[in-house]
C-alpha cells in the first residue's frame, strides 16, 4: 500500500524540463525568438553568442564569415517570410574539449508547406563562444508516415 501511493506521488509530481546549459543550444533558444523578432538579426546580437570571425560551414561549403554575415544571411531568410525554428533540446549532444556534436531538426512552414530538415554536426568553442558551426542535412520526407516526431505536421 505504502509503495503504490509513493508510486502515484512520484507520478503526479510535475517533472521541471531543465534547459540545455551548452553554447549552442543557448545560441539557438535565443535564434528562435529573434527570428519571430523584426530587426533582432544583428551582427551586435550575433556576438553575444559567437566570435567576431565565426563561420558556418554547410556541405562543405563555408557559406558565412563573421558576425556581419550571420546577421545579413539570417535577416535575408527572415524577410521571406514563414517559420523557421530549431528544436531545442537536440536529438543528440555531446561536448568534447571545446568541440559540441549535434543531431537536431530544423523545422519549417512557407507559402503553406511544411519542411523538415536533420542536421547533424559540430560546433567549435573559443573562449565560450562558438568559432564555427558544421552541418550536414537531409530532408525528412513527410509523406512518409509517422514523420520524425519533432517535424511539424500541420
């Protein structure tokens, strides 16, 4: 008897999500909001979470230098309109030294269609900032059914 009612009191006790702690998921909590946020994209708000010459590398292909670069690409992306939003807490995370391995989903509604992207990767760190950001991504086909779980769907 005792040991079902401390079953129920540990089931009905609310379980407080804690927030990822690391500097990429923090950088991209605050992306989230900026990108619903007109005029947030700047290269000052950039720094606050990268060094002043950070990249981003996609396929391989260095597509951003420094934080004048995040802020214009993003801006860009911004005023065309739609949603755009990174799941935090990642699928996967892990930090080694100074480099951050992570497996998320990028998600997506434009023109009424709905995208969903995995990407996989590494941040490098410099003095708590992120220097670099490298991804691969593949789309998630979201005929296919059930879809990733953290894809939207409508």
């Amino acid at each position: 008897m005792i040991a079902t009612m401390a079953a129920a009191m540990i089931l009905a006790t609310p379980v407080v999500a804690q927030q990822p702690s690391d500097a990429l998921s923090r950088m991209f909590i605050w992306w989230d909001q900026a990108f619903k946020t007109p005029g947030a994209f700047t290269a000052e708000n950039f720094s606050r979470y990268f060094t002043p010459d950070a990249t981003l590398t996609l396929e391989g292909r260095t597509v951003i230098r420094g934080v004048d670069q995040w802020a214009t690409h993003f801006q860009k992306i911004q005023a065309g309109g739609g949603d755009v939003e990174i799941v935090v807490p990642f699928k996967a995370a892990f930090q080694q030294g100074d480099r951050l391995y992570t497996y998320h989903v990028i998600r997506s509604r434009r023109d009424g269609k709905l995208g969903c992207v995995l990407a996989a990767g590494h941040a490098e760190l410099r003095g708590g900032k992120i220097a670099s950001i490298t991804l691969v991504r593949a789309p998630v086909d979201l005929a296919k059914r059930p879809p990733d779980p953290a894809c939207w769907t409508k």
